[in-house]
DNA sequence: TAAAATGTACGAACTAGTGCGTATGTCAAG
DNA sequence: CTTGACATACGCACTAGTTCGTACATTTTA
C-alpha cells in the first residue's frame, strides 16, 4: 500500500463518521441579524463562521497529517467554503496553520485561568491542579498533537507568534505559590524549581496522550481505557507530592 | 516568507554545517575488503555501505521534517549516491522510512540488552536504569522524534513491523524484577505496575527531548544545559523511588 | 557474458497559490 | 423608500512549480 494510498483510506474513514449531506435546515437556526434569512439558492455572507469552519476542518487536517502531510484542497474539500476563501482569509497554508496553533491555545488558555487553587490547602491544590491537567490533556489530544507537530519544526512557527509565547506563565506562577505555602506550612520538606514540577506533571499527562499510538501498539495496551486513566491519574500525583514531601 | 521558501533556508543552513565537497581520500580508509582498491577514478561497489550512507542521510531528512515533508530528492543530493540507488534499495520513500525506523529500533534494543542490574540492591538497579533511559534520549533525539512522527502517524508503520513491535519487553521483565525484590525487601512499600512505572520514567526522559523546542520557547530554559539535565536526572528518580517507598 | 550496481533524464500526478468575475451587505443620496 | 456606489465575501477554473517514481543506458563485478 503505497502513501497516497493509505492517505485516501484515512480519508474515507474520517468522512464516514460525519453524514456527507449538511442540511440546510441548520442555516436557518442562527439568529445573527434579525431578519428571516432568504433562503432558497442565495448565499448569506457569514464571514465569522465560514473562518471558523474553515479551522475546524484544517484543525482536523493538520493533526491527523502533520504540516507538510496536510493538503489545502483536502481542507477544502471538506469546508462549507471554497479554497479561495482559505486564502481570503488566511493568506498561505502556513497562516492557516498559525490561525489553527493560535486558536488552540487561546482556548485552553481561558481554562487554565478560572481555578481558584489559593484557599485550598497544599497538597490538595496541588492534587487539583494535576488533575487538571491530566484531564485537560486527555480531552484535547489535538492540542497535544499540534505542540507535537511544533517541536518537529522546531517550534518555529511559535516563536513568530507573541500571542502564544506569553502564555502559560500563569501556570508557573499558581505551582509556585502552592509549593511556597507548602513549604512554609511544613506539609513540603523540598524546595523544588516549579517549571521543574510542571514539567514533571506535564511530561506525564502529555506523553499518554502524544504516544498513544507507539506505546500502545509495543505494550498492547489501551491507555484511554477508563480503569488506567484513573490509575495513572493518581499515580502522577501521588509521584509529584511524595517527591515534594521527601 | 513561504514555507518553501523557510526549507530552503533551513537546507542551506544544514549544508553549510558540513562541507559540500567529500574527499575522495576518505575512501582509501576504509578496509572492507583487504585488497588494495584501485583508485584513479575507478568505482568500487559497495552496498552496503551505500545502504548505511542512505540510512544516514534519510534518518536527518525524515526527523528534521518529518515523513511528509521529508524529500526524496533532498536526502538524494546529499547522498554519495543517485536517487535511483535509494528506490533500487528500498523501494519507495515509505520503504526507505520504515527502513530507518526500523534501524532506529534495533540501535537502541542493543544498548539496552546488556545491563546488569540483578545483583544490585533494588533502589540502586532502578536508579541505574533510570540513569540509563535518561541520557538514552538525551543522546538519541533523532529516535525520539522518529517515535513523534509515528505517533502523527498514529503508528502505522510500526504496527506493518514485527520487528519492531516485538521490542521493548524486556525492560518490563527487568523492571518487574527490580519491583518485586523492592517489595520483599520491605524497600518499596507499594507494589506497582511495572508497565505502568515504566510510563512514568519514560515519560519525563521522552518529554524533555520531543518537547525541548516548545517548553524551551514558552518558558526560556534551556533544557540541554548540563546543569538542568544533572538536576532532572535526579528529580525523576527521586520521584519515581518516593512514590514507591510510600 | 551475465548479473548487479549506478547515473541521467524524464514524466505523470499532485499541490500551493491566483486571476477574474459574481454575489451580498451597507450606507448615503435622491 | 428606492437606487446606486462601494467594500467585503465568495467561487470557478487555471497555472506554475514541485515531487515521487521510472525508463533506459552504462559501468562494474564475478
């Protein structure tokens, strides 16, 4: 089976998932502007959702194949829209792409923010955060797959992007503040760096996720099965705070 | 800029590392058979050495840009040989991948094969091991992104290979080992998953090489700095010893 | 001389990107 | 309220360039 070949399976997989047919029936459900919206055979220019039709399927293309591997008129192909209007919108492949790693990070930034972690006491912050953490990864594996995709191109198309670069030193920030309460309350015999334990508890949660496929096939195991997830959830956990209580 | 126009750069950049021109003299070196070679523009064939050459120069292309984006042509000219002699060898750029996936693999099983942790004290062999792993991906990024470009691929290649799926086990069986003299020494208070430890290690060494570019972006570290690689190496065996010992 | 190894040049198919014309919404003037 | 002007939104069909793969000729080895 040659490349192209196992590309056009894939394909042909993915679109028996979603009914080919969109029914126009849906068109009529927003109520954008307030007008009854005529609708035999006229078009309705709906700028905001066309672009973000158009990330959503190239999301989906771009994870599945990688930068290169992704096609702009399979993207096409699958948009309500037309390929003209990709580059209407978002000028090359490459701005696409930017568009798509942008937009996922700005969703898992609001997330990330609205944890109220300062009143609980360490340990427990601590658990919460993780479990955060571990949850949110395993609920975006696309996210994951993009920053995947990044560190194969050297993380060169964030490094163009000040949008992405600023954020998650929220994050740093919270472990920072729970691990200094921790210490100071005696619950922490180790002063540890906390990018240092956010890159423990993120390696983790990232690797299940990012090798789902290697380390299954080699040790034939499912990792999104309900009974592991839980199991590796807590031992993450209970990894970070007896290293910290040590 | 293009992305075309970014690759070029990057070649170029890549090129200007070695330089263009081979002497010739470097064949007179190697002593294959022991037979003088008549050398004044005569050709001597070698294939396996062409093979290995091939080897080389595709192990780069594909893990700097993946297999997508890898070009047959790319690793041809930087080749000793033809392009011809890369589908004369192995058949197409899908064959020549899983060619070096599959070198990539048995590199690595050789190394890990003969270690010798039985007679050490439980503690003592998991740290070693963990030492092991550790600098392992330290040493070999380019097996670590081979992994991340199978995980886009979501391991198919590597699932077409008996070769390779039939790797791996044994660091289970010496991990299993080590557990369970940990548990009957009164050492290790729980009595753990080895798969699932193995995870956990593999995790943190795996994540420090295929996410260097990005977490080394968002968050400024350098994590290939001898400092921060000596203290990680302590902090994951720290870790992983503690959440047994409790 | 037969078989293996190698080089050159080419082609078919694909792919990113565009030229150009059309549709739609808005807003101001009549 | 109607009309017309203008900017934005959209689609078809095409192009220029790339990329994998191969036909054919040639050289080396045995």
């Amino acid at each position: 089976m040659t490349l192209e070949q196992m590309r056009k399976f894939d394909v042909d997989n993915r679109l028996s998932k979603r009914p080919v047919s969109v029914s126009m029936a849906d068109e009529t459900v927003k109520a954008d502007s307030g007008m009854a919206a005529k609708r035999e055979n006229g078009r309705k220019n709906d700028p905001q959702r066309t672009q973000e039709d158009i990330l959503d399927v190239a999301t989906e293309e771009f994870t599945t194949h990688g930068l290169a591997g992704g096609r702009v008129d399979a993207i096409a192909e699958k948009t309500r829209t037309s390929k003209r209007m990709i580059y209407y919108y978002f000028g090359s492949k490459e701005g696409l792409y930017l568009a798509v790693l942008e937009r996922a990070y700005r969703k898992i930034r609001t997330l990330e923010e609205d944890l109220q972690l300062s009143n609980l006491p360490p340990e427990q912050a601590l658990r919460v955060l993780i479990s955060t953490t571990f949850e949110h990864d395993e609920a975006n594996p696309e996210f994951v797959r993009l920053v995947s995709i990044e560190n194969i191109h050297h993380a060169a198309h964030m490094l163009r992007s000040e949008a992405i670069r600023d954020l998650n030193v929220s994050v740093i920030e919270t472990i920072a503040a729970i691990l200094d309460r921790g210490v100071a309350a005696g619950v922490f015999a180790r002063k540890a760096d906390p990018i240092d334990i956010h890159m423990l508890i993120s390696a983790f949660c990232f690797f299940r996720v990012s090798n789902r496929y290697t380390f299954g096939t080699i040790f034939r195991r499912d990792l999104s099965e309900r009974a592991t997830m839980e199991r590796h959830k807590g031992m993450i956990a209970d990894a970070v705070i007896s290293y910290l209580k040590t």
